[in-house]
C-alpha cells in the first residue's frame, strides 16, 4: 500500500493513434497530471506489435514490449490502459488484468459493447473500476454526464451523432452535392477515413457506441445483442436535396428509446429538422441529445475521433482511477453501474415518420398504386411531390413524407411497391427523426 501511496505504475495495451496521444498527454501535462493525482506517475510498460514502426519522441523505447505478459503479469503496475482496439486478444488481456486487481481503463467500444457487462461483473468481483469515458464520443464527456451528472435522474431518450466520418460525409454530400464515394474518398485523403471504411460508414461503429449508452444510460445487460444497423452508403446527392426542400437534413443517429420495460435501439441515416441542434452538427463532429425525465433536453457537442480528443478522455479516466487508487476507494465507483437483463423492441414495431423516394415511368396512374399500396397497410401520407416529367424509358422521383406508420407496415408496402413493374429501381427510405 505505501508504494502505492507513492508512485502511480502504469502499462500501456497499444501505441497507435490513441496510444501516441496518450503517451504525448502524459509527458506534455506530467506536472498538472501529477498535482490531480497526488503523486507522480511512470509509464512502466507500453505493448506494441512491431517496436520498429514506435517513433514518438516522448516515449522511452526500453517501455516497448512485445509480451501482454510484462503488462499484465507485473505485480508493480496499478493501471492497465487498453487502446489497442479489437476484441480478441483484448477481451482475455483486460480480463486478465482485472483479475490481477489492476485498474483498467478502456477506449475500446467494439469489446465493451460485446461484452461489456461480463467484465464490469469480473471488476466487481475483484474489486477494480472499469473506466471507459473514451469509448463513446471522443472528447466528449458523455459517459460521466450519463452515469454522474445525471445520476438523480431517469433517461428517457437520447439521439446522437456518434461516427465523425460519417458525418463528415454527410456533410460535403450536403453542402456541395458530392456523390457519396467522392465525399469518402476526399475522408480518406484527409484522414478522417480508414482505408477499410466499413464499420464507420456501414454503422457498426455508431452501433457498439449505442450499445455502450444504452448500458449506462438504461442500466440494460446488452451484451452481444443485434440492433438494426443501416449505413449511409445507399445515401445519393438527390435525398439532400429532397431532404432540404422538406426542411430537413440528413444524418447518421444512434436512437435509443425506452418502451416501458423494452429498449429500442436503432442506428441508420435520418431525417433532422433543420432547426434542430442535431442538424447544426457539421464534419467530424460528435453531438449526442439526451431526454432526461427530470431534467429535460440536455445537448453536448465536441469533437468525437481522432488522438487528442480521445486521449484527452483516456486520460481523464487514468486520473480518476488512479485516485481511487490511491485513496482505497478502487472499485467503488464501478460498483455503482448496476445492469439487468433488457428486453429490445423488435424492428418491425418501431414507429416513425418516413421519406420514401421512388423511382417510377410515368405512367398514367402509378401515383394511385403507389398510394395505395401504402393506404392498404395503413400507412398514411403526409406530404407527396414529383420531380419533373419522365418521358420514355426516363423515370423520375416521386418523393413521399409519412404520418407516424410502424416499420412492419412500411417494409410490407415498400416489398409490394418495389416488385411493380412501374419501378426503375428498389425505393429508397429514410426514417424522419422525432
């Protein structure tokens, strides 16, 4: 305990993006660092794939290790930093640090969204805090506003912009009328996009931060669970253009919605009103809205990606913990994240508005059947428009706006629409936010 009382040891999983910010926030603020936490600190041990490709300045190279074990096993280290990404290896390093007593502290939402209660259950048995502030939002300090700040209140809703590359995408589509693949690559080439975009512009990304949300924000066990997950890739110029004229825009959320005892958990492109703060979130931005019963509409906004903003929350969760460390509270502030079994709302029972965008001949009453289709499983329109005149084999958009309709009803309509012979092409939908 006096060594403890003394020195902060800390081993490093991972030197890449994050773990170079880290390690330059540690060197560059050491003093600040050192007055928060009561004690000074060494970087003991940093695991790397490769030690030949580490080139920071700040990091001495006789940390660089190639062996998980001389961070988990060294009885000296206090605290275990994962920001190496992935699930396995990581999920059996953090489980093994945890059991060893260790403080861990997490930036990886892939792991803790599969499976994140199992090892917030394993730092209760052993006494240890997880913390993952990183995981969700960059810099933006969501995760101690949902479970500190928020801690006398009961979340009803929340709605976020979690994925900067995304949104980044989205935003060039929007302002300059860039075809989707254009606005990717122009992300890549300023870095914004991996050169396997998948996971961000599929959703999977925004969909793992939801399930960690989702976690605090509703105590629920989500462990491993599938929510619907729709990309941005299917997105064309025109749905902005559309989307402006109805007085909306279009962005990628992450909705998470309680039910009475079910969650609805969804992530996909939707229409915003433009006079929402949600639309006024431009780039690589991240912005989440949250609903508290009590409290009402709370908005935080920063930026969500990159080694700074992120490390900056690493970080702050490293003196956190580091504190509680030292003070013989570890452990406790973990044991205050509660979890219970959740039910998810089924897909098809989701209500929302919708935008419909199909692309017809025209012909002589295709706008009847299109309706009527619709009319038949009660979906009830709210406003319709059509661009231009088709002429020949030319067709052209009929864009539709829906009252509130369940998502059963639509896919229902949507499936006898698109296998009509007035369709050019499958019908494009985009649900409306609200």
């Amino acid at each position: 305990m006096t060594r403890l009382l003394t020195m902060i040891r800390i081993g490093l999983l991972g030197c890449g993006t994050v773990g170079g910010g880290v390690v330059q926030l540690l060197r560059t603020n050491a003093a600040s660092l050192e007055a928060r936490m009561g004690a000074p600190f060494e970087l003991v041990r940093v695991l790397v794939l490769d030690p030949s490709v580490v080139t920071l300045k700040e990091l001495d190279r006789s940390c660089l290790t190639t062996d998980a074990e001389r961070v988990i096993g060294d009885p000296s280290i206090d605290v275990v930093i994962e920001v190496m990404g992935g699930v396995d290896p990581t999920r059996d390093y953090v489980g093994r640090a945890i059991a060893a007593g260790k403080q861990v502290v997490t930036a990886n939402k892939a792991l803790l969204a599969r499976h994140g209660a199992e090892l917030l259950d394993r730092a209760h048995e052993h006494g240890v805090d997880m913390a993952f502030e990183a995981a969700v939002g960059g810099g933006i300090p969501i995760i101690r506003v949902v479970r500190d700040a928020l801690a006398g209140d009961t979340i009803s809703s929340l709605s976020g912009i979690v994925n900067g590359t995304s949104n980044y995408i989205l935003s060039r589509m929007q302002a300059d009328g860039m075809p989707f693949e254009a606005a990717l690559k122009e992300a890549k080439e300023k870095g914004y996009a991996e050169a396997n975009p998948t996971l961000d512009v599929g959703g999977g990304d925004a969909a793992h931060k939801l399930v960690v949300l989702a976690m605090l924000a509703f105590g629920a066990r989500l462990d491993g669970v599938s929510i619907l997950t729709e990309g941005i890739d299917a997105v064309e110029p025109v749905d902005h253009s559309f989307a402006d004229r109805f007085g909306f825009v279009v962005k990628l959320l992450a909705i998470a919605k309680e039910h009475g005892k079910k969650l609805e958990l969804r992530v996909h492109p939707t229409l915003v009103d433009k006079d929402a703060p949600l639309a006024g979130v431009h780039g690589v931005l991240n912005a989440i809205a949250i609903e508290g019963r009590a409290l009402g509409p709370c908005f935080l906004s920063g930026r969500g990606a990159g080694a700074h903003p992120t490390a900056v929350s690493v970080v702050g969760d490293l003196v956190d913990v580091a504190i509680a460390k030292r003070n013989g509270t570890a452990g406790q502030r973990t044991r205050a994240i509660r979890l219970a079994k959740r039910e998810l709302l089924p897909a098809e029972d989701i209500e929302s508005r919708y935008y419909f965008r199909f692309s017809v001949f025209d012909r002589p009453g295709v706008l009847a059947k299109i309706t009527g289709a619709l009319g038949q499983r009660g979906v009830s329109i709210e406003q319709m428009v059509q661009q231009g005149r088709g002429s020949g084999d030319v067709p052209v958009d009929v864009v539709i706006l829906t009252h509130e309709s369940k998502e059963a009803d639509v896919q229902a309509a949507l499936d006898v629409i698109g296998k009509s012979d007035f369709v050019a092409k499958p019908p494009r939908m985009i649900r409306v936010h609200g």
